[in-house]
C-alpha cells in the first residue's frame, strides 16, 4: 500500500530525490545542490510516495498567492504505472490555477494530465536538453480538476 504524505523543509530527503530522479531520467537534471536549495525555499513543498519505508516518488510543488506550479513529479520506474503519480497530483489544491510543463514526447505523463484536467496552453521550443525536446505548457484552472 503506498502512503502519501506531504510536507515541507525535508532536507533530509534530497539523496533520495536525486536518486529517483536518476531511475527515472538515467541521469538527475538537478545536482543535490538544486534539489536542496529548492527543499529550502519557504514557497516550495513536497508530497512523498513511500512503500513501506521506501521512498518510491514525490511531487515538488512551488506555490504563491495566486497560483501553484508543478516544478517536479517522479516514481521510480519500478513503480511506474501503479497509479502513484495520480495519487500525488490529487493532493494538490483545487482552489487555484496550476500549471506546469512535461515532454512532449512523454505520453503517458500528458494523458495523466489531462485526466486531472489540465489543458493544453503553449508549447516552449527546445527547452528541455539531452535530447533536445519541445515543452509542452499546461494549466488547470481552479475548481476544475
């Protein structure tokens, strides 16, 4: 059974984050360094996927008056497709707009999208990098996921 707690300040947690990062991408796209100053910012917060004691996935959210961004969501591959990363994005408000960007190659991640009703908004050519890839931007808007 996976529990999902979501929490903030957890410093301690950063190895394992960049640790699920590198399962999931083959090489993290954030230096313990990142993900410890991103754990450190009073607008960010995290919503962890443990199995047992294991950290399994986590979602990094950063949050302001008026809206939320999803700045980073992972499960370990082993994990994949179990529904976890569905668990995490539930956990995130409903009372304001969220946006976020994904791949546009990673169909999987865009259907579960918009299954939480995000929408299609823009597109950021070239962002993401080895490889080379378009971003896909995405919003939901508050009260509709």
């Amino acid at each position: 059974m996976i529990r999902i707690e979501k929490e903030a300040g957890r410093l301690d947690v950063a190895p394992q984050l960049v640790e699920i990062l590198d399962d999931v991408y083959g090489q993290s796209p954030w230096t313990l360094e990142q993900v410890l100053a991103d754990l450190g910012q009073s607008q960010n917060w995290y919503v962890f996927a443990y199995s047992g004691e294991e950290l399994v996935g986590f979602l990094a959210m950063q949050e302001n008056l008026y809206e939320l961004e999803v700045v980073q969501i992972a499960v370990r591959k082993e994990w994949q497709g179990r529904g976890i990363a569905g668990q995490l994005l539930e956990t995130v408000s409903q009372e304001k707009e969220v946006f976020l960007e994904v791949r546009e190659g990673n169909a999987p991640a865009r259907t579960l999208y918009q299954k939480q009703g995000f929408k299609e908004i823009g597109c950021r050519k070239g962002y993401y990098h080895a490889p080379t890839e378009d971003a896909i931007m995405m919003k939901r808007e508050a009260n509709e996921g």
